[in-house]
C-alpha cells in the first residue's frame, strides 16, 4: 500500500515485445495480461490521481546462435525448452515496453 504522495513504477512489454524472435521459435504462449500497457492506465486512475504512460521502443540483438539460445533457456521453466532459430544472424527483435508511473 502506497502512502499519499507515494509513487507507483512498473515496466511492462506489449504484446508484440519480441515478436521477431518469439514468431520464429515458437506459436504465441502469452495469454493476454489483464494488467499491461493497454489497461493498467485505467485501472491505476480507479486508485491514483495521475497516471503516465511513457513508451520505451528499443532494440535487441543477438550476435549469434548461442547467445540467442542463452536468452532462451531463461523461459525453459515458465512455457518449457526452445530453440534458436538457425539465422540470419545477427538476430534482431523490437523490445516494446511502457513504464506506468502513477501518484498517489
């Protein structure tokens, strides 16, 4: 719980976060968030009295193969075991996140 005048901060990744990498190694795995970049706004103004929505467009970018299958293997508990891809590399991807900011 937040104090008045206290200060919420998350980063959350749109839909399409990746998707360059995630369509080439597997079918879509993420069910939609009920809080994300789309709907946390509204819900934090039901509880703040200002909410920012600031975008963060970046890219990533794998040299190779095993750096790539590295990033991977991080996911292998949360939707189990993935492959890189076999090329082109290096591999790029588009990260799309928003950061939420809110005040009490």
């Amino acid at each position: 719980m937040l104090r008045q005048g206290g200060r919420f901060v998350g980063m959350y990744n749109h839909p399409d976060h990746l998707v360059e990498l995630w369509s080439l190694v597997t079918a879509p795995v993420w069910d939609e968030d009920p809080f994300g970049c789309e709907t946390g706004p509204a819900l934090l103004r039901r509880h703040f009295a200002r909410v920012e929505r600031r975008e963060a467009v970046t890219e990533a970018m794998w040299e190779t193969k095993g750096a790539a299958q590295t990033f991977l293997d991080a996911f292998a508990e949360l939707i189990g075991p993935l492959t890189a891809p076999d090329g082109p590399y290096p591999l790029k991807a588009t990260r799309r996140n928003c950061v939420l900011i809110a005040e009490k």
